[in-house]
C-alpha cells in the first residue's frame, strides 16, 4: 500500500475542519508532529471554516502539546507576506497562539501592514 501524497493529506485535514471534526485533526497531529508542515498550506484555504478551524485546531494544541506547536513556526513564516491581507492575519493569529519568541518576534514588523485589522492584531499579540 502507498503512502498518502501530502496534496492528498492536506485535502483530508482540511475537509475534516470543514466538517467541524476538530478533534480527529488533534490527535492526527499528536500522533504525527510531522504534520505540522501543512499549516500554511491549510491557511491558504481558501474557506474561512478551514482557515478558522486551524486557528482552533492550535488553540486545542496549545493546550495538549505546547511544546511541538512550535514546529509550524517555519511555515508561517511565508504567511506573513502575502498579498492577501486575511493570510497574512491568520498567519499572525497563529504565531500569535504558539507565543514563543520566535513566533513574536516575526510578528512584531508587521505593527506596519497597510491593513489596519492586521495592525490591531500585531498590537493585541505583542501587548
């Protein structure tokens, strides 16, 4: 049997948010850090519930495995300079959950964006 291609893993994570099965995305990610990967490949979605299940998806994550959430870090990071303005706000958004330094950190420039939901996100993050 083959491995699943990550285009095909991506497709399943995201239709399971869709589908508000949050929890089943958790323990995927528990049992697989690996995962972490697609979480700028899932925020490109272009559904506001998927996009916003991921953003629930690293509040649950915080809360179980706050220690490998950090993982996403390098890919969010391309996020944060998207044309569209609402990739680069879910992108702050979870690098504002993670909370490291790191994740802080590459937050703190965008306190420039030309978007002021963006700007007001950056100020509640960093606060």
């Amino acid at each position: 049997m083959s491995e699943i291609s990550d285009r095909e893993m991506i497709k399943t994570i995201s239709e399971f948010i869709e589908l508000g099965h949050v929890e089943n995305i958790v323990a995927m990610f528990k049992q697989k850090p690996d995962y972490y990967r697609f979480t700028g490949e899932l925020l490109r979605d272009e559904r506001f519930i998927v996009r916003m299940g991921v953003v629930i998806l690293f509040e649950e994550l915080a809360l179980v495995r706050p220690a490998e959430i950090r993982l996403a870090i390098p890919f969010l990071l391309p996020l944060l300079k998207e044309k569209a303005a609402h990739i680069r706000g879910e992108a702050v958004t979870v690098l504002g959950i993670i909370g490291t330094d790191d994740a802080l950190n590459a937050v703190k420039p965008l306190i420039g964006d030309p978007e002021p939901q963006i700007v007001e996100l950056v100020k509640g993050i960093i606060s």
